[in-house]
C-alpha cells in the first residue's frame, strides 16, 4: 500500500529527506520551485551529488513567470513543431531565467535570500543541480524521483499536489503518495526523461548562475 502524504500525519519534506540521503540522483517536474522549498533540501544535495550526469538532481519547472512576450513566441514555435533560431533561444533562455529568478526570491528575506542564492548558484556552477523551464506548455505536474541503491526498491516516486516551495513540502493542503511498485515507477521516470529531453525545455543552469553571481556582484560593488 502506498504511503499517503498530507503533510499533517505524513509530512512529504521528511519523507524526501530521508530518501535523498542515499541517493545516487534524482529528478523532480513542479509547477513552482522557490529558495524557501530548496532550502530544506539543500544540503543533503551538497553531499550526495558530486555535479556528474549520473550523480545530480534535474529541476524541470513548468509554471515560471516568462514575460508574455517569450511565453507567446515559444509556445508558438511549438505549436508549429519550428526550432528557434541560436540568438532567440538565447534571449528567451535569459528572459526566462531573470523572471524565474523572481519566483526563487519570492518571499524570502534579503539576508537569507543571498545564503540561499550563492549556494545554490555554487551547485549550479558544480552541475549538481541542473535546471529547466518547460516552454512548451504550461506544466503542472507534481513528481519527485529519487535513484538510489536499493535491492528492492531502487527507483522511489512521489506523485501528488506538492510543489518545490515550503508551502507545497510541509504545509497543509497538499496530497501526495509514495511509488514503489518499480513498473510504475519506470513509467514516471521516462515520462519525466520525455520532457527533459523536449526541444521546449530550456536549460537555464548557466543562466540563472549569471544572474545570481551578478546580482551579489552590484551590491558588494555598492555597499559602503
């Protein structure tokens, strides 16, 4: 029987702690991603990944804050199954960036927002996290899958309501079960690969590194 999460009995955020800890990768698709969620997560993906292809956590997030103007020209692109040309999928890859850096902030304070930022900018530096924005369409699924060594159960999958906020891992509202059964399991996981690898979904790793580092860079240059 799967195990539900509600986040008032079962709480998923300790359930993917203790998960991660014997991680060997992982791989998440959410509506929203913010510093408030990862920062619960953090430090367990500092120590489990070392930034190689096998050993990483993938973020796919489908529901940013893309100006209007990206949003329309990427979903139309897809729409008519047309690639982008370099120069506009590196203008779209940057819009989006500085809008989903926006969503990372939202309502964290400043001092805790730039702990929070550098460390994930050095994660993003070292390819221990690895970032994407689905452009294709809006995407609202909820899934968390965690690789680890594990005879029985190797792959783990969390399937539900919750996003990579604080809210969605540990506030109430939220419904979520645990995959065991491996088929199923599989299953999800090259559902994910299938989006991580669509021509509309934008890595913005480096990206988002530029932007922090530069954020942080103006405001040492500025301070007294």
């Amino acid at each position: 029987m799967p195990t539900i999460y509600d986040n008032i009995e079962q709480h998923l955020l300790d359930a993917l702690r203790i998960t991660l800890q014997d991680a060997e990768s992982a791989g998440c698709c959410v509506g929203y991603f913010n510093l408030r969620g990862w920062g619960r997560l953090a430090d367990i993906v500092a120590s489990r990944f070392d930034g190689s292809d096998e050993c990483c956590i993938r973020v796919l997030v489908g529901m940013h804050r893309a100006p209007e103007e990206e949003m329309r020209l990427a979903q139309g692109a897809a729409r008519r199954e047309v690639t982008l040309d370099g120069p506009t999928a590196a203008r779209l890859r940057m819009r989006a960036a500085e809008g989903f850096k926006e969503q990372l902030e939202f309502g964290v304070p400043t001092a805790e927002a730039e702990r929070a930022l550098r460390q994930l900018a050095r994660q993003l530096r070292s390819r221990q996290v690895r970032v994407k924005l689905f452009l294709r369409y809006p995407l609202h699924a909820k899934l968390y899958l965690v690789h680890r060594a594990d005879p029985v159960a190797p792959l783990v999958a969390y399937l539900g309501s919750s996003n990579l906020t604080l809210a969605g891992l540990s506030g109430q509202g939220e419904l979520n079960v645990d995959v065991l059964e491996q088929d199923a399991a599989r299953k999800l996981q090259r559902w994910f690969d299938e989006r991580w690898n669509d021509r509309f979904a934008f890595d913005i790793s480096d990206e988002l590194a530029d932007l922090i580092e530069s954020s942080w860079a103006r405001e040492e240059l500025v301070s007294p």
